[in-house]
C-alpha cells in the first residue's frame, strides 16, 4: 500500500447531501485504503463521522473532529490534536471550498467577498501555518490544496476565481519556502467534477433536475465528454501523497478531462 503508517489530515473531509460522494470524503476512503491513519476534519463532525464510518468500511483508522476552519484558534487545533493523537502529521489534505453566494464583481457585496475569502483562502493559509512548523521539525511532509480550474479559465464569477487563483501562487510559494526542509506542496485543480457541492446547488438555482446539470457539463469535457468524479480527484492526492510523488513540490495538477484546454475565452454581460 502507497501511505502504509502515514498520518494525514483531511480538512473538510464531510460533505454536504447528494446523490454522489465528494472530493474530501472519497479522499478519506482512498488513503485509507492505501494505508494511511486518518484524522478527518469538518465544520459538520456528524457529517465528519460519517465518512469515518465508510473509512472504517474500507479497512481504514480514523478519528474526527469538528473544526470551523476560518478561525485560526480551529485551524490551530486541528493540527495539535493530530500531534497529540498521533504524534505526527505527514500528510495535511485541504479540501474546504465554497462557490454558493458569489457574483459578478460589479453586483458582489464586500461582506460575501470577505466571507468567501476566508473560506477559500485564509483558512488554507491557516492550517499550512500550523502544519508546516511540525512538517519542518520532523523532516518532511505533503500538503495538498484543492484549487480549481477555474483560477485559469473563465469564471462568470469573481471570488472564488481569484480565491482559488491565490491558492495556486500560495502553493507555489510555499514549495520553494519549504522545499530545504523535505515538505513538499502541490495542488489539485479539479475541472467539472461530478460532487454534491457542483451540482445540487446549480440543480436548485436553476430549477432543473441533476440530470440535465450533469448534461450540460458532460458537453464541456473533451475526454469522453464525461464528468470526472471524487474519484480521480481522490487517486491524484493519493500519488501526491506518497512517495511515488517524493520528487514532486509546487505542481498544480489539472484534474479536468483537457477541459482547459479548450477554455480560455468568452465575455460576460
């Protein structure tokens, strides 16, 4: 097994409803499954013990946690208690994102771009900030952020674009500042993903049933014209994670099916 007696740490590791499995929860399942002890970190910790419940399922060790990470004293905690619990941290995943509530610049109210910054951004900066000194202590570690495709391609959005767009450069950052010390930092951006959080809410906004969202997206995806899943975002952190990966930092993997590769222009009115 690729993380066999590796202790990571899954920041939003629950998921809100759906018909389908999120990227955090399958991420879980997935290094579990590879061998890793998992702390499981959300702001919803029965959500959090439901994916500990299919960790166990799965063969995996688990423990939870319940953490609003846009407060530094939770993102602070997070990492003491896996210290305390297991006396290590080699793998810190950041999952936590949210799209709901932003708008075009023009039409954006300042408190939901503060409230969606700290969500999609400080908190990531948070965590790494508590993670990174017991990494550089101990000689190594893989951090992992979730970006998104849409900090390169068009976004009739403002926030979480430019959100995810800083996780990028903050990623790369943060690969050259602790490369010396063995702690290794990428970032996964996933494309058109087929996760509860990208599609009951574009279901419910736009008053159509899941299978016509998924339809929709699927004519956007070169490769097969079908959707990724939590899956394969799960199997790229599970080879970042691991040593397979131990010659990697700073990499910002597309996880998209080539969309961007088709993206780049458009307007917006």
């Amino acid at each position: 097994m690729r993380l066999t007696d590796k202790i990571a740490v899954i920041v939003g590791g629950g998921q809100q409803s759906g018909e389908t499995i999120g990227n955090g929860r399958a991420t879980a399942i997935r290094f579990a499954q590879e061998g890793a002890t998992v702390l499981i970190a959300d702001v919803d910790e029965t959500s959090a013990a439901a994916t500990g419940k299919m960790v166990a399922e799965a063969g995996g060790t688990f423990s939870t946690i319940g953490a609003d990470v846009t407060r530094e004293a939770d993102a602070k905690k997070i990492i003491a208690t896996c210290v305390e619990r297991y006396g290590r941290i080699d793998i810190l995943h950041n999952n936590v994102g949210r799209s709901r509530g932003d708008k075009p610049t023009y039409d954006l109210d300042v408190g939901m771009w503060d409230a969606l910054m700290d969500l999609n951004l400080k908190a990531t900066f948070m965590t790494c900030k508590h993670a990174l000194p017991v990494m550089r202590a101990q000689g190594g570690g893989s951090i992992i952020n979730v970006s998104s495709t849409s900090s390169v391609n068009v976004s009739p959005t403002v926030t979480y674009k430019t959100a995810k767009g800083a996780i990028n450069a903050l990623t790369e950052h943060m690969a050259i500042e602790n490369a010396g010390r063995g702690v290794r930092v990428n970032a996964i951006l996933p494309g058109l993903i087929d996760t509860p959080m990208a599609i009951e809410r574009r279901a419910r906004e736009m008053g159509i049933p899941r299978d016509e969202v998924r339809a929709m997206r699927r004519l956007r995806v070169p490769l097969k014209s079908h959707q990724g899943t939590a899956w394969d975002v799960a199997n790229a952190a599970v080879f970042l994670a691991s040593d397979e990966a131990q010659f990697v930092t700073g990499l910002l993997m597309t996880v998209d099916g080539g969309s961007s590769l088709t993206a780049g222009t458009g307007s917006f009115e």
